[in-house]
C-alpha cells in the first residue's frame, strides 16, 4: 500500500446527493493516480454543511464507488491512522486550529451580521465590484475582541489574507496567480461554531499528510484562500490539479436536463461499471500517442499520467459511452451478464422469481440471443418484444413492414407457408424442429419461386411481427419451447403465430 510510495491524494465528496459523473470522474482520476503511483487512497466525507448533508447520501456515495470499482486505504468505512474521516467528527480539531490562527494574529474576529455582509455584497454587485469584504474587523484591537466575545456577543473568525499576490502551481493549469485584492478575507468558523469548507480542507488535507489534491476546477478560485491557510499554519503546499468542467453536448456544464448524469442513473440503464470507468477516463485525458479509446482498469492505472489531463473542458458524449457499453457487453461472461439482465427483465414483468428450473435455462437463452443486439441492458425487455408480445394485426399495419407487405409475391408466400405451419403436425404439438422449418422455407421457395428476402421478409413477419431480427435457427428453438412453459406472459408458438396471422389477414 504505503511502502515505497508517499503519494497520498483523497476523494473528498459531500454526502449531498447522489455521486454525478464530475464527482466520480474526480474520484476515478485520483485512484487512477495513487495506484499508479503506489500511493494511498483516501475517502473523506465533507459533511460540514449540516443542513444538506444525509448519512443516506454517504451510504450511496460508498455504494456507487465501489460499483465502479474503485476502493481507498483509509476511509470513515476502512479507518486508517488519521481517524476521523468524517469532517462532522472532527470539529474540535478544526475549533483549534482556528483559535491558533487568531492567537497567532492571522485571523481575527468578525463581528459583521449576515444582514451586513449581505448589503455590502449587495453594494457590490449594482456597482460591478466583486463582493470583497471591507475589512471592517480587520483593524479591532484583537484584546477588545476577545473580550466582546467572552461576553457573548457572535464573532466569526476570519483569515487575513495577505497584501501580495498569491501564487500556487497546478498540474493541470499551470502557474496560477491570484491578486490579493480579489481574495477577501475568508471565515474559516462561523459564529455558530460550523466551520467552513476552505479552512476544514486544508486542516484535513494538511494533518491527514495529502501531497496531491486532484478535484473539479469549480475549486480553482478556491485554492487562494487555502494556499493563505497552508501559509498561515505553517503547512507545505501540496500539489493541486483541477479538472476540467465537463459539459453536456450543447457546450453547457452537464446537468440533469442534459439526462442521465448521476452514476445510479447509468446503473439502472444498463450501463457496465467497465463501460463508464473507461469512459470516464477519456473525460478530459488521452493516453500518450494514441486514438486508443478501450482501457481496463490496470491498462488505465498504467497509462495515466496528470500531466496528460487538459484544461479544456470536455464534453460528454451519450453515444460513446453507449458504444463502449456495447464492447463491455459482448465481452462480458454470460455468468456476470445474465444476472444482471435478469433484473431488467423481472422490473418489466417478464420474469418472475418462482420460475422452475427448465424455465429458467430458457430464459438465459432468450438473454444470449438478445444481448448482441443492445447497447445498454435496459433496452432488453423491449427487444424481447417479438417474444413476448407478438402481435399479428400490429405486424400488418406496422410502417416498417408496408413495404414488404406491399410486393406483388408476398400474399402468395404469406399464405403458403401459414398452410403449410397450420398444416404440419410437429408445429400444431408446438415441437417444430429447426430443421423441419427449413424444410417448410424450402417448399414455400419452390411452390412460389420467391427466393432471397422476399422470401424470408414475409416469414419473419408471421413469426416474429418483424422483417428483421434474429436467426431462424435459434429463434424457432426459443419460441417452441417457450410456448410449453408456464412463464409470467404466454409466448406464442409458431403455430400460434401463423394461426393468429392469417386470421388478422383474412
Ligand atoms: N467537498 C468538496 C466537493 O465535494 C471537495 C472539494 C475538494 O476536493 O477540495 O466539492
């Protein structure tokens, strides 16, 4: 874990909401790095704003990291030697270091109400100024203070930021330079006690020894405040790399009205942890000298570097991550597959979990023979349409198959093959062979001379509804089968099929 390596970065989410792709981006890049380097992984919960934060979300958070596959050393779950990893247990900490600052004359106390700052951030913004504070407190005499506090009036402790520009480098962006004249002096505890997220941060980061802070570039104009503090407290400065803002296709910042972009909702489509780590990946950073786009985690965890990371901002794109998934499926083990297509079919009431045995070696091959043909898992139930919901008056009138139904030779090959299906004694006990329904094409061919897809196009709108689909040779299996077994639907035979057809034609 720690031997030889002391790269130390952390994942330090809010428990807020539920993990969005920013978020597990930042928690990908930061793992991909420590493993990389042989580094430490911290998980840190910042649940420090009280009203927002939920246990609920922190449970969630841990659930989806750990379905992306990603672990850490040390974390509120797993321990490790700087517990507490939950900000919310460490306020005494962040009360000391406060009361430091001031002793030491790099904060002060701030007296201003809310309804003050508020108008003088008001002021600011009818007069284009940035809302910097005017430093009303900065000047009291630090014994006075004290002393107004003692007797109870509310004091925030603020920091002085001081009278020169600050500097830090960023693996990503660079050199960065902040004017101190647009820094205000930040609080760092508000008068309730509460401490504020820019000075908890560089408590934590600092004690709990991170030499890389990897996280959104939304914390960029942040890091002056705490590059102040690390000053202030006499703490090294650790690396920073801000990544960049991922945005939806419009150029916009990805949100909810983009669609999915919380990892829960990837999940429910469909989506394999696999397919969304490596697209995750590509948000942002590139393998050096290549157009590869396909990585598993350890082919990732070698190739990562920060300093491959742009700045730029990177957009994401629905119909990558939809194409990688499809790879990821195809890959995948029928053994980890079929239980989780399984799930889709159960929420559609397909399936149902008091199947017998032989029905649900049925059902795994329904899985196989659909899976080649989606994307994400959750297109599966309606995929599996032409099973289950076979309807021959839809399959006449449906658009996609007019033109077929519309050819001169097609009524003369719809009514010689449902004859013959009607006719024939394994299709009326549902036990029509694959090879005896070849057999039955073949006939038709020589009765009507049609060949080719006008051949097969009518047949397959008998017994599938469709023009297109599956091979005969698998499907014919699936639906004589299925129409024996007691199922949550019915599915037809092909018999059942061609009788249902030719009374929606007659
Ligand atoms: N809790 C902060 C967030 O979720 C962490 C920022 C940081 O990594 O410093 O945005």
């Amino acid at each position: 874990m720690t031997s030889e390596s002391k790269v130390r970065v952390r994942f330090a989410p809010s428990p807020t909401g539920h993990l969005h792709v920013g978020n597990a981006r930042t928690a990908l890049f930061n793992w991909l790095f420590a493993r990389k380097a042989g580094g430490t992984m911290i998980l840190r919960i910042e649940d420090t704003d009280l009203e927002r934060s939920q246990t609920k979300y922190e449970d969630l958070l841990i659930a989806d990291l750990k379905w992306l596959g990603l672990d850490w050393d040390e974390g509120p779950d797993v321990g490790g030697p700087y517990v507490p990893y939950r900000q919310s247990d460490r306020l005494d900490v962040y009360r000391e270091y406060a009361e430091k600052l001031l002793n030491e004359r790099k904060g002060y106390l701030c007296f201003c109400t809310e309804e003050e700052l508020q108008k003088e951030r008001e002021r600011a913004h009818a007069e284009h100024r940035q809302p910097i504070y005017s430093g009303k407190c900065w000047n009291l005499d630090p014994e006075e203070s004290k002393r107004r506090r003692a007797a109870g009036e509310h004091a925030a402790i603020r920091l002085r930021i001081p009278e020169r520009p600050i500097r830090f480098h960023d693996i990503v962006h660079g050199e960065v330079e902040f004017s101190n004249e647009v820094v205000s002096d930040p609080i760092i505890l508000r008068s309730s006690g509460i401490p504020v997220y820019n000075y908890v941060v560089v408590v934590d980061d600092a004690l709990m020894k991170i030499t890389h802070v990897i996280r959104g570039d939304d914390h960029l104009s942040n890091t002056p405040k705490q590059v102040a503090l690390y000053e202030a407290l006499g703490w090294p400065v650790p690396e920073f790399a801000h990544l960049s803002t991922i945005l939806g296709s419009d150029r916009e910042r990805l949100s909810k009205r983009h669609g999915a972009t919380s990892i829960a909702n990837f999940r429910e489509m469909g989506v394999l942890p696999e397919a969304l780590t490596n697209y995750l990946a590509l948000l942002g950073w590139a393998p050096s000298g290549g157009t590869r786009e396909i990585f598993t985690p350890a082919e990732l965890t070698k190739e990562f570097t920060l300093e491959r990371v742009t700045p730029s901002p990177a957009v994401f794109d629905m119909e990558k991550l939809y194409w990688l998934n499809r790879h990821y499926i195809k890959e995948a083990p029928a053994a980890k597959l079929i239980p989780l297509a399984r799930s889709f079919f159960l929420n559609a009431g397909l399936l149902s979990d008091s199947l017998n045995i032989s029905a649900n070696d049925w059902f795994d091959k329904v899985i196989q023979l659909l899976v080649p043909s989606v994307d994400r898992l959750d297109q599966l139930p309606e995929r599996a349409a032409f099973i289950f919901n076979y309807d021959a008056q839809a399959a006449l009138t449906a658009s996609d198959n007019a033109e077929v139904l519309a050819l001169p030779q097609t009524n003369a090959v719809l009514s010689a093959f449902t004859t013959k299906i009607l006719g024939d004694e394994s299709a009326q006990a549902g036990k029509l062979a694959p090879e005896r329904f070849k057999q039955i094409v073949n006939e038709v061919k020589a009765e009507t001379g049609v060949k080719g897809k006008e051949l097969f196009h009518p047949i397959r709108i008998i017994v599938t509804g469709s023009h297109s689909g599956p091979e005969f040779d698998k499907l014919v299996p699936i639906l004589e089968e299925g129409s024996h077994l007691a199922l949550p639907k019915h599915v037809l035979s092909v018999f059942e099929r061609a009788q249902a057809f030719a009374k929606a034609h007659a």
